[in-house]
C-alpha cells in the first residue's frame, strides 16, 4: 500500500496495516536531501578478510604419509608466477583454497586467478590449471524449470 503526497518525487510506502515501510524519492528530491542522508550513514565496510583453510593444510601435513616430502611449491604456467614456500612468501602470490586430508590441494594464483589444484597420490602429484572465468559454465548454473 502507498500514499503519496503533494511533494514532486517523494512516494512514501506503507504496508496493510499502514505501518511505513520506507519511501521512493524521484531524481530531484534525492537531489536535495542526498548529503544529509548520507551523514547518518557509514561508509562502505571494508571488504572482509578472506581466511584460507590453513588448520586444514596443517592437518594434511601433520597425518603426511606419502612416499616424498611435502611439497610447498606452486608454479601457474599461465601468468609464469611461481613460488618456492607458498606460504611464506611476502607478498604472498598464491592463496590457499582447499585442503583435505585426501591430498587434494587448491590454490588461487593472485596474479591471473586462475586455479591450480594439486592432487597428491600415494607416489605422485599430479597438478591441473583451471584458468579465470569470470562467469560460471554453463554446466554449474542454477537452472530454474
């Protein structure tokens, strides 16, 4: 339900109970009440801090039981970043995604995004680079019927 008033712009909006539940402003009246609104407002919030799953990398190393030593090198032969210790790099150029104690490892490299997932096997690594898509196949999309 809605009431307008005689304020060009301005729609104020109620619900069936004529309880308000906000208002429409039209270009010119957001025009002229913009800057006060947005002093009882904060700013943006800064994005959050995304955690890699470090407790379950460390999990994986710990139960470690394959036939070579861990291994704490990522290479992306797509942008040619490569790292050494992963891990410990300043800045850090790959960020950890998954771990499990399957021995599946999945990183992001932080300078083309793409995926570099290394699946550790009882005697080998086998690595696939899945590069950035900005949008999902259409394989993975929800589909509504």
């Amino acid at each position: 339900m809605s009431q307008t008033h005689d304020i060009p712009g301005f729609q104020e909006i109620f619900d069936a109970q004529g309880q308000p539940l906000g208002a429409i402003l039209g270009p010119e009246a957001w025009a002229s009440v913009r800057e006060v609104v947005l002093q009882h407002f904060p700013g943006p919030a800064a994005p959050a801090e995304i955690l890699e799953p470090l407790d379950d990398w460390r999990a994986l190393v710990q139960n470690w039981d394959f036939r070579y030593p861990i291994d704490l090198d990522v290479t992306c032969p797509l942008c040619g970043n490569q790292s050494a210790d992963w891990e410990h790099d300043s800045p850090r150029k790959f960020m950890l995604n998954a771990a499990n104690m399957g021995g599946l490892v999945s990183f992001l490299c932080l300078s083309c995004q793409a995926r570099i997932i290394k699946r550790h096997f009882y005697d080998v690594i086998k690595v696939e680079v899945l590069p950035f898509t900005p949008e999902k196949s259409l394989r993975n999309k929800g589909r509504s019927f």
